[in-house]
C-alpha cells in the first residue's frame, strides 16, 4: 500500500496519523465523494459522528433532483434488469441519457418477458430550459386534457405511441433534468398508468450515490448532505453540500472517499485527505492508496443493473487494505472528540 504527504511517499501509519491530526483538530470537517463499498460508508458515518463533519456525497446534485421529485410528487420507478426483460417501448427524455452506455447494452438487449423481437425507442431531446414544457405538452395530450394541434404534430405522435405501450419506460438522466422536469415526467408516467402499464428509468447517478443513500437512510434516516456538528444529525441539502462549503470556505478540512476507480476527486483549496483506489501523490495533502471494491475479495456494492446492493467480487482477499479499515484506523488515532462547528 502506497501513501504520499504533500507528494512525498511516506509509511501508511505516518500518513493515517497525520489525517487524524488534520481531521481531529478541524473546526468544520467534510467527508465527502463516498465511492466505496458499504463498509467503507458506514465506516465514513462513523468518523463523521465522531468529529462533528458534514457528509456528502459524489453525485449528489443529480440525486437530490430525483428525491426532491419523489418527496413533492412521487415517482414510478423500475430497474434497469426489469426493463431490459419487459419493456417493448423506451422513451429517452434528454440527451445525456441518449449517451449512456448503460441505454445501449438495454436497446440491443432482447425482450424476453414481451414476447417481441426488438423494442422500440423514441426520444424527446431538448435543451433543459424546455423539456418540462415539452413534458407538459405531451402529458396533456397523452390524458386529453389538450387536444391535438397541427402545432404539437410530434408531440401528438409521440403520445399515441407511448398510451399504445404494453409495458413502457421512460428513460432520463436526473441531472440533466433538474427537478422540475423529473417531477413532470413522473406525472407523465403516473397518468399513463391509468390505461397502461408504464414506469421510469433514471440513469446517470453515480452507483456511489445511490450506495450512499442507503447507507444514510439507515444510519441518519435522511440521504447524504447531512451535518453532524451538533453531536445530532441535520439534514439540509443546500448547507451541507460539500462543494459549497469548500467554495464559501466554511470547510477547513476535507477527507474525500474514492475507492472506486472512477470516484471523483476532492475540490481544491481546502486542506484534504484522499482514500483512493486509484492514487495520484498531486489529488491532495495526504493520499493514501486503498483497495478497489470487487477487484479481490468480495464486498458489497450498488449494482446499477439490478439497482439494489449486491455482492461482488470473488478469489483472494485484496493486496491493500480496504477503506473502512483506513477510516476505522483514523478514526482510532483521532480518540474521542465532541461535537465541532454547527
């Protein structure tokens, strides 16, 4: 296992100690990006708990988007495995989720469960400022509550095809979106199911989040962007939000999990700790490498196909240490601390 102190390498338990030096004497700590496993996220609430940090993590703003639809609407959602086995129609709604491969293994996927050789995929693209009216043109045409009008001709089209679904899915990237479109989309899907069978498909937020939101529920009973300054914890998603307290500078100091080969990296200009599965001395003051959740051993992760968290990974344990036992080891060195900083 590699570790590195303002670009220098240096010995594992050196680098764990000046971590919890940095972290134990912070006023307003962060932990931010959570990529990792579900023990490592658990371990990251637990040393959040102890030094009083706000929690955040890597994809949140796309996730908020689809909870904040859920909270002031509802949402009919389905799973990635579920549509590729049912769903004879896609309706793509953006253009970002046009471009995840995660919607090409689905389109060139046979339908199993539907009893036809190809689905069929439409697409609404438009820039973000419009697809909410483009959705709320196409709801009211799909519930007649506007009649058709040579002006909405493809949107009059588009609304026989997904009413004449068996089994359709609405397929969309949260971020791209923005909450007010996603809750129109919901409602678009809530009213289809009055005469058929249609559901959602979000695509495009990070595994990471969606781990991070589990792992919140059941430790805070609230999704992440949670402060724990008080010795309690607050939920405020624009407070907490990491990038913002690193921009406002209300953070002065940041421990960023990305055990994940594809986490993201910390912001700059905050004093940071680094857990990477994928380390680089230059992504912070202190980077320490950890394992790769499911490269070696086996682990419990987000599965993004089967949306749900599922075991992965198999053969011998990893050759570095796993996060959680970085964070349990930081969180050992830094001993008791009160509450910090509301």
């Amino acid at each position: 296992m590699r570790a590195w102190i303002e670009g220098q390498p240096v010995d594992q338990h050196e680098a764990i100690a000046a971590a919890a030096r940095m972290l134990g004497g912070a006023r307003t700590p962060i932990i931010g990006g959570l990529s990792g496993d579900v023990a490592a996220v658990r371990a990251a609430y637990r040393l959040a708990f102890r030094i009083g940090a706000a929690i955040d993590c890597e994809g949140s703003d796309a996730l908020y988007a689809d909870l904040g639809a859920l909270a002031a609407r509802g949402a009919m959602t389905t799973t990635w495995a579920e549509a590729r086995a049912r769903a004879d129609l896609l309706l793509v709604v953006g253009r970002k989720a046009g471009a995840n491969p995660l919607l090409d293994e689905l389109v060139a996927a046979p339908v199993p469960l539907a009893g036809i050789a190809e689905r069929e995929v439409l697409t609404l693209a438009a820039d973000r400022d419009t697809l909410a009216g483009h959705l709320a043109v196409l709801r009211a045409l799909a519930s007649g509550r506007l009649p058709p009008r040579p002006e909405t001709a493809e949107l009059n089209e588009l609304a026989g095809k997904v009413k004449a679904a068996r089994f359709g899915v609405a397929v969309y990237d949260p971020q791209e979106l923005g909450e007010p479109a996603v809750g129109m989309l919901q409602g678009l899907v809530k009213d289809l199911n009055e005469e058929t069978r249609f559901s959602s498909l979000p695509l495009g937020v990070p595994a990471a989040a969606r781990l991070a939101l589990a792992v919140g529920s059941w430790t805070t009973g609230d999704a992440p962007r949670v402060g724990l300054g008080r010795g309690y914890p607050e939920h405020d998603p624009w407070r907490f939000d990491a990038r913002r307290l690193v921009a406002s500078k209300e953070a002065d100091a940041a421990l960023w999990l990305c055990a994940q080969a594809h986490g993201e990296v910390p912001p700059a200009g905050i004093p940071s700790v680094v857990l990477s599965g994928r380390p680089d001395e230059g992504q912070a003051g202190i980077v320490i490498e950890v394992a790769v959740p499911g490269e070696a051993g086996t682990t419990v992760c987000f599965d993004e196909r089967r949306g749900t968290l599922t075991a992965i990974g198999s053969g011998p344990s990893p050759r570095n240490t796993g996060a959680a036992e970085i964070l349990e080891a930081i969180q050992t060195a830094i001993g008791e601390k009160g509450p910090g900083s509301c």
